[in-house]
C-alpha cells in the first residue's frame, strides 16, 4: 500500500507467474475487492 501526497491509499496487486518470473497482470486501484481479484485471477488464466 502506497500513501499519495493527497493522504489516500493506493493499493496493488500483482500476478507473476513463478516460472517465468513474468507479471500477468498488474492492477492498482484505491480499493481491491474480493470481486477484483477473482476477475484478474480469471483474465490471467
């Protein structure tokens, strides 16, 4: 989590693929729901 000099939070989430060491998929956003992970999870399938 990353504070911005506005005092909000900005949050990632990174997918790496561990054979590769290669990033998937990269998301940030100020808030990541469950929802969210999954529909990245799916994309990067």
């Amino acid at each position: 989590m990353e504070v911005l000099s506005n005092g909000r939070r900005a949050k990632y989430l990174n997918i790496v693929n561990s054979s590769s060491k290669e990033a998937a998929d990269i998301r940030v956003d100020f808030e990541i729901s469950g929802v969210d992970v999954v529909r990245v999870l799916d994309r990067a399938a």
